[in-house]
C-alpha cells in the first residue's frame, strides 16, 4: 500500500521533534508524528532512530493508522 507522504517529509518532521532522554532504550528511539494529508485524513507515522555517535540517524519509517 502507498502512503500518503514521503518518508523524507516523514523523517523531516520527526527529526524535528526533542527526543526525550526517558523514551531512550538500547540506543534507539521512536518518534510518533501526524501528517494530514489532501482529503483531510490524519495519518499517524512513527520513526525509529538509532543512535550513531552523536546524531540520530533513522532505520525505519512506519504508518500505524489513518483516520
């Protein structure tokens, strides 16, 4: 199934989020994040990071609902 945005817009805006030093485990943290899209429908993505050093560098980009 295609979703509806970019994992570039995806990752983009989840990079933009603080993360938070509780939600840390084993060097990887995930971010949840909404994107509405033309219709009107709120799609609900979450992005995996892993630690590399300093930065936080995404692994994996999935689409847990629409509604």
């Amino acid at each position: 199934m295609e979703r509806a945005h970019t994992d570039e817009e995806i990752i983009s805006k989840a990079s933009a989020r603080e993360k938070n030093a509780e939600s840390i485990t084993d060097e990887k943290i995930d971010i949840a994040v909404d994107l509405d899209d033309d219709h009107g429908v709120t799609h609900t993505y979450v992005v995996t990071f892993s630690r590399d050093g300093e930065n936080w560098v995404p692994t994996q980009v999935s689409e847990l609902s629409s509604l």
